[in-house]
C-alpha cells in the first residue's frame, strides 16, 4: 500500500495504517495515482487567525489550501470523497464574517474541478461563546458553534451508502411503524392521503439529515488520560471522533483506504483502524504524530514515554492493534517491539 519512498517519512505502522511525518503537500505526490477512497481531514484555522484575517490573508489562505486539494485530486479513485471541516471566523476588528470556507469551496470545485456532493454542518453545543468582544461584551452576535463540512467528490457518483449511517427512529416513528393505521388515517389528514402506508415500512432507522451534533468534549479517552500522565500537551484543535466516523462508514467499505492530511492527534487513523478500514495519516510535525501512537498503545506510561521519545527521535515502530477480551479495541506492540522497544532506523530497509 506504500510506496517504498515514503517508508522513511513512517513515525508509526498498525494492522491497516501508517502515520507518517511531513507536507501532506510533498508526500502526496508520491502516492499512486487514483488509490483513495475517503480523504477526512481538518486544516490548521489557526494559520487564519494567526494572520490579520483580512481579505489578502483569507485569499493566501483559500490558495495555501487548494494547494492541497489539487494534489488530492490526484490520489482520489473517481468514486472517491474530500470531506474537510472549516470552522468560521470574523474579520479582524470587525464584527463581519469572512466568507473564506466559500471561497474554499468555489476554489475547489471551478478551479479543481471537485463536485460538491453535499454540504454538511457540524454543530457542537459545547462550543464556548467568541469573539468575546462581539459575543459576551457588546452582546450584538451570537455563539458560533457551526462548523461548514463540504462533502466534495471527483465524480458526480462518489460511493455512498446512507443505510449504513441510519439513527434511530424518534418514538413517533415507532409508534407509527408499530400501527400505522391508528396512527395516520387518511381522514385525519387535509389532504387525504394517505401517508401511514407510505411511511410505515421499517428500513432500520431513519436517514440522517446534513446537520451533525457531535460535542467536542473529549476528556476521557486514552489519549487525553495518557497525555496528562505523560505530562504531555494533547494535541490542541482535535475533532470528535464521531465526526470522521460519520463519513467513513457512509462513504467507504471495510479495507477502504481513508487518508487524512492534517492528521494531528491522529483521530482519523483511530476511527479507520476500528472500523477496518486502511489508512494514512499525514501531519507536517513528528511531534503531534509520535504522540498520537497514545490512540494505539496499552496505557503503560513508562513504556509509551520510550516508544514515544524513540519515533520523535526518528524511529519507526510497528504498532499492532489487537482485541482485547472484552471486544473493544486496545492495542500493543508487536511481539517483537514488546521484547525489546528497539527503534527501527529511519532510513533502514523496510
Ligand atoms: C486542526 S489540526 C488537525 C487535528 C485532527 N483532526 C485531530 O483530530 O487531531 C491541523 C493539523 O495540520 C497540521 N499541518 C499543518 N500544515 C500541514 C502540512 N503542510 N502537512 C501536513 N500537516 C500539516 C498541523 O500540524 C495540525 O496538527
């Protein structure tokens, strides 16, 4: 699944991944051709804020990212997906919005030719209120806890399958699928149809509409635990797992290969790997992707300290998830690291 050239930028490998370290930019124009099914990712916002978030600098920004989307472009299979996440921001010092995640999106489809499938909006309710000056001082905007998620693909047919991302029916449905003819007679509608037959076959669930509500308060997982044992900062803009999860159990099947360029803690990776899709993860600092071997260790700190400092030192560490009796994932490392933690050279064979 690897091209050898990219075996030296490898920080961490597992069943079906590899977390590699560099300019998703510059790797991926070394992967094949038209070998991708699902690209999920999030970019850096803070490069927009960091800057004076005026129109030259959203400008740079929407073209540093179609950077990456035309190299994408190459590596996604016709039937492949570009799913990316842009949160909003506000123009500097002024209580108006930067359109950027539009331009993003008008980049991507007149100048790369991608199709927008479908847009998505993720809100999380735990959002805290900002700006402050616009939101909590003058109190003339409020809390901004939509994030634009565009669904792009390469053709007009991206695979997608919604049957495998059904939620459950509200109780009202279940009443209805249980008697539907209690529930909805013809009579009792102005129109007179009647909808009950229509609406009563049970399809397992009912079909998820383009708003997702994940909140993005992760403090419990075993990377944010080991993060803190480790006296570690975790990685500081993750999204929610769940996020990813959505779009690669709609989009893709089991032994899909899902890629995310922006991979920080590696939470796309986690969610591949559990859902038994290949993957690669690509993030620009070693640091944030030796940490995010955390997702895929046992929580032994003294052991994860080791493998950790060896792959932000260059090595390269099989990882190999395995099932724990329970049937929830953990992980450890192979039999052979687990005898003796020994990096492998960067620039070795294999
Ligand atoms: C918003 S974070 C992604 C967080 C990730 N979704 C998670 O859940 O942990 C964006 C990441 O992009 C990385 N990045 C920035 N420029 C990059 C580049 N040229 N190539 C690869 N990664 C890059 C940053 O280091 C940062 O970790």
């Amino acid at each position: 699944m690897l091209p050898p050239s990219l075996k030296p930028t490898r920080v961490y490998s597992t069943a079906l991944g590899h977390q590699l370290a560099g300019d998703s930019r510059v790797l991926l124009q070394q992967l094949e051709p038209n070998s991708v099914d699902l690209i999920v990712t999030s970019p850096p916002f803070a490069l927009l804020r960091e800057k004076s978030y005026g129109n030259m600098d959203q400008a740079a920004y929407v073209s540093w990212l179609t950077g990456f989307g035309g190299v994408a472009h190459r590596v996604l299979k016709d039937s492949g997906s570009f799913v990316i996440d842009l949160g909003g921001a506000y123009q500097r010092g002024r209580p108006i919005r930067s359109l950027y995640q539009w331009r993003v999106l008008l980049a991507f489809c007149d100048t790369l030719g991608y199709r927008l499938a479908e847009e998505f909006y993720w809100h999380n309710p735990a959002k805290l209120p900002s700006p402050i000056e616009w939101v909590n001082k003058r109190k003339i905007r409020v809390k901004d806890s939509v994030n634009t998620v565009w669904w792009l693909a390469k053709s007009d047919w991206p695979k997608a399958d919604v049957t495998r991302i059904l939620t459950p029916y509200s109780e009202r449905m279940k009443k209805l699928l249980d008697d539907p003819e209690k529930f909805y007679r013809p009579k009792d509608r102005p129109s007179g149809h009647d909808i009950g037959k229509k609406f009563a076959n049970d399809n397992g669930g009912a079909i998820p509409p383009n708003l997702l509500s994940f909140p993005n308060t992760d403090s419990n997982s075993s990377y944010i635990r080991m993060c803190k044992a480790l006296g570690r900062e975790s990685h500081p803009a993750r999204f929610p797992s769940e996020l990813p999860a959505h779009f690669v159990k709609f989009l893709t099947d089991p032994g899909d290969l899902v890629l995310d360029l922006f991979s920080g803690s590696n939470t796309t990776g986690r969610v591949a790997e559990d859902l038994s899709r290949r993957w690669i993860s690509i993030d620009e600092r070693r640091d944030y992707a030796s940490l995010s071997a955390l997702r895929f260790l046992p929580e032994d700190t003294d052991r994860a300290r080791h493998l950790i400092e060896q792959m932000e030192a260059g090595a390269h560490f099989e990882l190999e998830a395995i099932r724990d009796s329970t049937g929830s994932r953990s992980s450890s490392a192979t039999k052979e690291s687990r005898r003796s933690p020994r990096a492998l050279p960067l620039f070795g064979a294999e």
